[in-house]
C-alpha cells in the first residue's frame, strides 16, 4: 500500500474514529475487493464484513461505497 494511501486513512480515522479493522475494511473495499473476499482476507464472515461497513459509512457520513471510496481519496 502507498504512502500516500496510508497517511489518507489515518487522517480519516483520527476524524471519524474508525477502529482499525474498519479502516482495514474499507482499504480492501477502496482496493477493489468484495466482501466475500475481504471476509476470506480478514478471517472473518461477510455479515462481519458488511457490520463493519455499515460503521463506517455511518461514521463517514456517506450512504454507498463509492462515496466512501471517495472520502478515502480525499474527495469532500
């Protein structure tokens, strides 16, 4: 993973208080992985997966991935 792409998450998480693992998450979604797979990646179920996803778009503020993706790119 870039630089750049770490220090975004990090900033985002210290704004919206992502816990690790949901940072872990949506760097995976933003990677282009599916659930099922961040689940097999994660050792983790996809209803694990999509609990944590629903987190963060709640923190984020957003309804969707790509608006998370977004944040996570520095889009407003």
């Amino acid at each position: 993973m870039s630089a750049p792409r770490l220090a975004a998450l990090a900033d985002l998480a210290i704004a919206t208080g992502l816990t690790p693992r949901e940072g872990e998450v949506l760097l995976a979604l933003a990677g282009g992985a599916t659930p099922s797979q961040i689940a097999r990646e994660l050792a983790i179920s996809r209803r694990t997966v999509h609990k944590h996803l629903e987190h963060v778009y709640r923190k984020l503020g957003v309804t969707h991935q790509g608006a998370a993706t977004a944040r996570l790119s520095g889009v407003p």
